[in-house]
C-alpha cells in the first residue's frame, strides 16, 4: 500500500496499530447488537440506526483502508521532516482524543434515547398503554416499543422515505393555525399496523410519541434495564468521534502539506490522491445514512423525541460537505487542465443536485440503507464496501497515472 523506502517502520507500524484498533471497534458494536437481541429483532434495530451500526463497519472500514497511506506518509512527514514534528504530533493527536471524548459525553448525554439501548427482556416486557392494546387492534395511548419500531419497518420497506409522517407538535406564538379540517394521518406510536388502520389527529399521535419517547428514557435511566449493546456504545463512541476527527485532520493536512508530500513521497503520492478519492466518497455516505436515522426517528418519537445527535445534523451535514469541497480542491488542483475542468464541473452538478433534490436523496437512503433497508440491500452495501477496499488495496494507481514511468516532478506543481 505504501513505499517502504519511503515512509519508515515506525510510523506504518503505528498508523496500523491506531486503526486496527478503531476498525475492531467498528465491528464490535454491530456484533454485540446481533448477538444480544439476535431473537427480539436486532435487525431491525440495526437497520433504523444504519449511521451507527452498518456504515462504520463497512464503508467506515474501507476509509481506514482508504485513508491509511495518506496517514503514513503524514506521520513520516511529521516524526521526520517536520521541525519539532515529533512534539507537535503527539500534541495534535491528545488533543484530537480529548475533544473526541467530550463530543461523546455530549452526545450520551442526550436525555433522548434509542430503542436499542433498553435491555431485550424490559422490551419484552412492555405491553403498551392500556397492555395489551396493540394485540386488539385499538388506538393505543402507547404502542409497546418494539411493535411501533416493527410497523415503521414495514412502511419504510414500501414507500419513499417518512417525511410525511413526521408530525408538528409545536405551536409558534407568531403564526395562526393553518384554517380547514386537519388531515389525519397514521400514527407508528399508537395504532398497529394493519390493512385499513385507523389515523389520527396530530395532537393525538403527538401525545403518543411523547409518551413513547419518555418510556425509553425512563427505562435508560435505570442501570439495570439498560442494554449491554448501550455500555459497549458508550465505551467505544470516543473512537468513532476521534476517526471522524482525524479524516477532517488528515484532509486538512494533506492541503497545507502537499508540496512537502510530493517531495518527500513521489512514489506514494499517486496512490495516496486517489485513496483519498475513495475514501471521501465513502464517508459521504456517513451524514446521509445519518439524515436518513434523523428522519426515522421523528416519524417514531416526533419532533420532541429528537435528542442532541438530530440537532447536530444541520452543522454537521455542513461541516461534510466543507470537507468534501477540501478533498475534491486537493485532488483535482493537481491534474491536468482538462480533468480538472470536469471534476469542477461534475462537483458544481452533483452541489445543484444535492442542494435541489436533498428531500429525495435522504428519502433514497431511508428506503435502501435505512429503516427501509432490506437484506439485498445490506448485501450490496457489503459488497460495494469490499469491492472498494480491494481497488483502494491492490488497484495500481501510480501505473495508471504514471503508464508506467516514473512520475516527473513538473507534474506535481501546484
């Protein structure tokens, strides 16, 4: 993957150890997810928390793979070239851990929780409000969690996103209610799904999301009804944070530095822009798959079940598409003039598309890689994902560009 002449043994060594490490992590959630509500629905569970429990164990693990020679090269640019590089990187890197660890705590500290983070017996145990309604057929006060959790999966599986039955349950001071008989619709948190269900009013399902949500908050607050699945995430969230840190380090890195790298790395230079294609465009998958849990969410709980993750996504999803426009300058400044003119020109129509059209891209994920995902779907995430990680692996990028001949150093002027 990279040039032993060029980047020593140590700093691959610890690059290695460091997402090793964060990969291992990855998997660990998903699999203790599995392994504990394996009989109470656990794929239903992963599927509607996608952005947790299904990109970083695949797409997460091709931007390791993806992002690994750059880091390499970085961190032999810094312990080797780089005045007091040695001080300034170990620095860069606590700093990076300690900010990842209070974004986490910020984060589990949201009083708003998931399904997934109740023990499956408390699950289990929950008959809804009056119990036993939803085996009637009734409009309950408050459909049992999993029942509610298992009809959004259902509907997501047969239409395009839930927008539609995400409810106001806000009154604004400054605006009058909007005139004429209000349009009912169904409700995931109070009516069983069936073939001709009855709707309801938004006060009412109003009511029962809040009832639903405040149930799975006061079930986490007592230690002994929360879920193994929920420690495991608590222990390993700082990491998931600190990767994302460190993609938005390297790639700023890798902007200020290039000059430095082309001259220091000339036969890795080549596979490490074009890794940092691959791996961008997997992590962009990360803030759609987030959008899509958003919108799930509060179709389930209503806008007043959104917890501190739903309220962060606008700057987030901002903060990825800065970080996208960075990658892309990096890339394209260094090619030549016509492919450059196409990559500004693809970047300006895939920007109008998104901006346009961002309702039905998130609609798109909710249905394939959200709580609409299907097993062919997860399927073709997983095989997307080590499609990816073998072109990012073996694929002879510095050849392609190169044809074969070493790479002159005109080429490389920015």
């Amino acid at each position: 993957m990279t040039t032993a002449r060029e980047i020593g043994i140590g700093p691959r060594l610890f690059v290695f150890l460091v997402y090793t490490g964060l990969g291992l992590s990855f998997v660990a959630t998903i699999a203790v997810l599995a392994y504990e509500f394996w009989d109470t629905g656990w794929f239903d569970l992963a599927t509607t928390d996608s952005h947790l429990f299904l990109f970083f164990p695949t797409l997460g693990i091709v931007a390791l793979l993806a992002f690994y020679a750059p880091s390499c090269a970085l961190a032999d640019l810094y312990w080797r070239h780089v005045p007091f590089g040695k001080l300034r990187f170990a620095i860069g890197t606590l700093l990076l851990g300690a900010f990842s660890y209070l974004v986490a705590a910020e984060l589990l500290a949201s009083p708003k929780r998931s399904v997934w983070e109740i023990a499956p017996a408390a699950l289990k145990e929950d008959k809804g409000e009056p119990p036993g309604c939803a085996l009637t057929g009734a409009t309950c006060e408050r459909l049992p969690a999993l029942v509610a959790l298992q009809d959004l999966r259902r509907v997501s599986q047969t239409r395009l996103g839930l927008a539609e039955f995400i409810r106001d349950c806000g009154h604004d001071e400054l605006f009058e209610p909007s005139s004429g008989p209000e349009a009912k619709r169904f409700c995931f948190a109070s009516t069983t799904l069936s073939s001709s269900p009855p709707l309801q009013s938004d006060n009412d399902c109003c009511r029962a999301q809040e009832r639903l949500s405040n149930l799975v908050s006061a079930q986490f607050a007592h230690q002994e009804q929360r879920s193994l699945t929920s420690k495991v995430h608590a222990w390993l969230l700082p990491l998931k944070v600190f990767f994302l840190f460190v993609l938005l380090a390297i790639s700023i890195l890798l902007v200020l530095r290039h000059k430095a790298m082309e001259q220091h790395y000339k036969g890795t230079i080549a596979r490490i822009e074009f890794a940092v294609i691959i791996g961008t465009a997997a992590v962009l998958f990360f803030p759609f798959m987030s959008q899509a849990f958003v919108q799930s969410s509060e179709a389930l709980f209503g806008l007043t079940g959104r917890g501190t993750f739903g309220r962060m996504m606008p700057v987030l999803s901002l903060a990825f598409g800065a970080w996208t426009l960075l990658m892309v300058l990096f890339f394209f400044r260094r090619r030549n003039k016509e492919l450059e003119a196409f990559g500004k020109m693809g970047s300006a129509v895939a920007g109008a598309v998104a901006v346009l059209k961002y309702g039905i891209i998130i609609a798109f994920f909710v249905r394939l890689l959200g709580s609409g995902a299907s097993a062919y779907t997860i399927v073709g995430l997983l095989l997307m994902s080590f499609l990816a990680g073998i072109i990012t692996l073996w694929f002879p990028w510095d050849r392609l560009l190169t044809n074969g001949k070493p790479r002159s150093s005109s080429a490389s002027d920015g």
